[in-house]
C-alpha cells in the first residue's frame, strides 16, 4: 500500500485546476450561472417543497430516501433559493468527488497515473453529466468508506466505513447494501489471507453492517416514527419494484434522447457505459486472481477492495441499467482503467498521451460549447442565468404571467419552479409519474389543481394520458405556444366547467 500525505502540493495543485475547470463549466460570468438540466430539476423541487414546510411522502411524493432533498433543502436554507446555487452543490460535489479520485487512485499507483484516473474522470464523466443527483452523493459516501479502509482494516475504520455506508444509502437505498456485500467480502477475503480466524472475520462484518444498519435508522427515524415502516418499505422498495424497475430494454440501452453535442461523443459515452466497464471490470478481476497467487496480499488489498466494489456497484445497476447510471458508478472503474495501464509494458507511454491529449482537447472543447451554446442571458426572480436563446424566451414569457409564489403545474418536466420561484400545486412530481393513475394519485392531482385553482398548465402537445387530457380539456384553454412546441394551458372562468366533479378511479 502507498503512504503519501492526506494533501500535499501536487494534490492541492491538481483539485485547483479541477475547481477551475468546474467553474467555467458552470458559471458564464460569476455572477450568471448557467442554468443546468438534467434529472437533478425533481430534487431542487423537493427542496423548495421542504423550504415551504412540506414533508416527504406525506405531502409530496418520492421513491427514493430524503438525503438528496435535504442537500438542496438546506442550500436553499442557507443562500436563499437563487439560481447560482445548484451549480454552487453541483461545483463543490465534483470538487469532493475529484479529490477521493485523486487520493484512492494515489493509494495504488504513482501521481503521474493518478493525475490521468482524476483528469480521465473529472471531463468524461463529471463534466459530461453535471448533473446533482442523489446518485453521485450515494456513490460519494462510498468512495470515501473505500478510502478510510484502504489505508487500514482497524475495527473503527470498518465502523466509520459502515456509517458511511448508512448515509449512502439515506440517498440511494440500494447503494450502501451493494457496497456493503462487496466490503463484506473483501473482509472475509483478507481474513483468509491471513488466517484470521473465522470468529474475527464474522465480527468485522457484523461491525459493518451493525454501523450501516443504526446510520440509516438513525437518519430516516422521522419518518420511521410518523409514516411507519410499512409507508416507507412501499415508497422506497414497492413501488420502485413494480413502477421504476425497468430492465435491459431498448431505451436504457440506447442513445440519449438528445444528440446536440455530436454523435461521436453520445456513441463514445454509449460505449464506456456499456463496453468498456465491463470489459474493466472483468481484466481487473483477472489480473487481481493472478497477482493474488503469488502471495502478494499487502499490495494487492486496496485492488482487490475497489474491484470488488466496482463489481457490486454494476450489478446494482445493472438490474435496470441506463447510461447515465452507469456514469455515475464508474469511479472505480475508471482508476482500475488506469491501474491496468501499467499491465500494457511499452504501449503505456503511448496510451497515456493519446488519453491526456484526448482529456485536455475535450475539456477546452465542453468549456466552448457551453460558453457558445449558453449565450442567452435573462434575469429571473431567481436571478441572471445564461441558457439557450429558445429557453430564454419561454422563461421570460413565463416570468411575464406569473408571480414568485404562485402554482403552476408543469405536467412533464418540474424546471419551471426554480428560475420562477413558482410552486408546484400537486402530490405528485410530475402527471407522467409511473402508476400514478393506477394508484389513485391522478385523480388527486386534478382535484388538487382544482381545489387551488392553478391557473397554468404547462405540457407538450404529444403527452398522452387520457384521463388528464380530458381534464386538460373541459377545464382550460389553450394560449401558448414556444418554441419548443410546448404548450401552456389557462384556466377557464366558467363555473360550471370548473365545478364539474372528478370521480375517483375504479379499483
């Protein structure tokens, strides 16, 4: 195992240049954030929901634990609920993240290499998302658990790791287990290696899992207390089974949806989420099996530990498997990436300047393209960003007709609430939400629309659900359209049509 210092010079160096590149992908102007997308628009909604004194599952709807919500709950708490500040977690998110790279890469092999592990993954996969979802803080707390043990298996460091572990999953539920069976068996691996004895190795896992199990209580005791269990197991494990769970399908598989930055470089992201992790994974695990026989444990324990949790981390996702999802569990994957470089003999030089050339070309590259794709600038009520001229324009038309404050329901996609400090009116995140109708809360959300009496409705001509459209029909009126297609729907003033009852489904 390598001993370096927790920061010196060349660590602190390559984090400023990583905070660096973060910002410009971030900021057009320090004072105007771009505005950012992606599935991280559901968690600041949840955040302002609990900024307004709502509550998680009873008052809002959610299938994945609260931690999430509660970092843009209290960013929102602390700086007010402006624009700038999700690029803020978003910046100080990567910086983290970039910093466990660089330090569980230095724990096996030299700075040079570990400099191209944190380079590689800061501009393929963090400047390629920026996306702040409850994914990259879950994948967070088990890096850093990775780290406490890799300089060490001491009972405490196993607790602490187990805690963190805890407060993975408070973020993803699935998360911290998966970590946890790898560390689990990377515990019982080492105990043999060193024939320790089978009650000591039993009580080291014990300890792990012990810690993780009371973190997590702890942290989601609220809610064990007022919803129950029972609430909590269907909004986290039922519901998620039976609506979200998708499997190996031709849209988890494919292309994102939009290729505006180039088809080369939505075919080079398919293939590292799809090709190149496995094919990771699977030299790993075999250059590890042949090392390990001759006997060489202490240098390969902080492998042996990253594999075994890169391994566990892509069958949790791989379950329902998405690019995206991939990306955000590919640490590891990306410093085995490099480690292996070292198996290639005289091929590595030329590896490693082809990748930084690659790594160097493509951050100038993303920096461009947000300056020159972002170069509409227009004031909000929360605050100056920089987007698209065509976003720009259905956010000024929207600032235009409503207040800070008000309801409005954005049936598809929740960006509105936000750069608007809008409010959305309804239980659900959004009408499209998996089951919603099924479960009844399609007919609440219409009811709820009605009892506010939301006076704008905002969807695209192709959403397809019956029972709403009907809705949408008899009770609004259609008066504008953007750019985009997008249509925004007022209230009617009649009475009659407003008062006309909504029945409640048949089950």
């Amino acid at each position: 195992m390598r001993t370096t210092a927790f920061l010196d010079r060349y660590d602190a160096w390559l984090i400023l240049a990583a905070t660096v590149y973060l910002y410009a992908s971030l900021f057009a102007t320090p004072s105007t954030p771009y505005l950012l997308g992606g599935d991280q628009v559901f968690f600041w909604m949840d955040g302002l929901r609990l900024l307004h004194g709502a509550e998680v599952y009873r008052d809002f709807f959610q299938f994945t634990p609260p931690g999430i919500d509660f970092v843009y709950f209290g960013a929102f708490k602390l700086f007010g609920a402006r624009l700038w500040v999700p690029n803020l977690v978003v910046l100080l998110l990567g910086v983290t993240l970039s910093f466990v790279c660089l330090r569980t890469a230095r724990q096996i092999m030299a700075l040079p290499r570990a400099a191209l592990a944190l380079a590689l993954y800061l501009v393929f996969v963090i400047g390629l998302t920026l996306d702040g979802t409850h994914h990259w803080f879950s994948l967070l707390m088990v890096m850093i658990a990775v780290l406490v043990l890799q300089q060490g298996e001491t009972l405490a460091r196993i607790a602490i790791a187990g805690c963190l572990l805890g407060i993975a999953t408070f973020f993803t539920q699935t998360r911290g287990p998966a970590a946890a069976v790898a560390i689990a068996a990377w515990l019982m691996w080492l105990g043999a290696r060193t024939e320790q004895r089978w009650r000591d190795r039993l009580k080291r896992v014990a300890l792990l899992m012990v810690a993780l199990v009371v973190t997590w209580g702890v942290l989601s005791s609220h809610y064990i207390l007022t919803l129950g269990l029972r609430s909590l197991w269907f909004h986290q494990a039922t519901y998620v089974h039976d609506y979200v769970v998708s499997g190996w399908n031709a849209m988890s598989i494919g292309f994102p949806d939009h290729l505006s930055r180039g088809i080369v470089l939505y075919v080079a992201r398919w293939g590292f989420a799809y090709l190149a992790l496995p094919i990771v994974l699977g030299l790993s695990l075999w250059h590890c099996s042949r090392i390990a026989r001759d006997g060489a444990t202490d240098r390969m324990k902080p492998v042996v530990l990253l594999v075994l949790v890169a391994a566990a981390l892509f069958a949790e996702v791989a379950v329902s498997p998405s690019w995206f999802r991939l990306f955000c569990i590919s640490l590891p994957a990306v410093i085995l990436l490099v480690w292996l470089f070292g198996c290639m003999g005289n091929y590595e030089t030329l590896a490693t300047r082809v990748l930084w050339i690659g790594v160097v070309s493509l951050a100038c590259l993303q920096v461009a393209y947000a300056h020159w794709t972002f170069s509409a600038v227009a004031e909000l009520p929360a605050g100056r960003i920089a987007t698209t001229p065509q976003a720009a324009e259905k956010w000024i038309w929207l600032a235009a007709h409503t207040k800070p404050g008000e309801y409005l329901l954005q049936a598809e996609w929740p960006s509105a609430y936000l750069p608007l400090g809008l409010r959305n009116p309804i239980y659900l995140d959004i009408v499209a939400s998996a089951g919603a109708s099924k479960l009844g809360y399609l007919t609440r959300a219409m009811r709820e629309l009605d009892a506010k009496r939301v006076r704008y409705i905002v969807q695209s001509p192709g959403f397809a659900i019956p029972e709403f459209h009907e809705y949408l029909q008899a009770r609004y009126r259609l008066v504008h359209t953007f750019a985009d297609h997008d249509e925004v729907w007022e209230r009617r003033e009649d009475e009659t049509m407003t008062n006309t009852p909504i029945s409640a489904p048949q089950t």
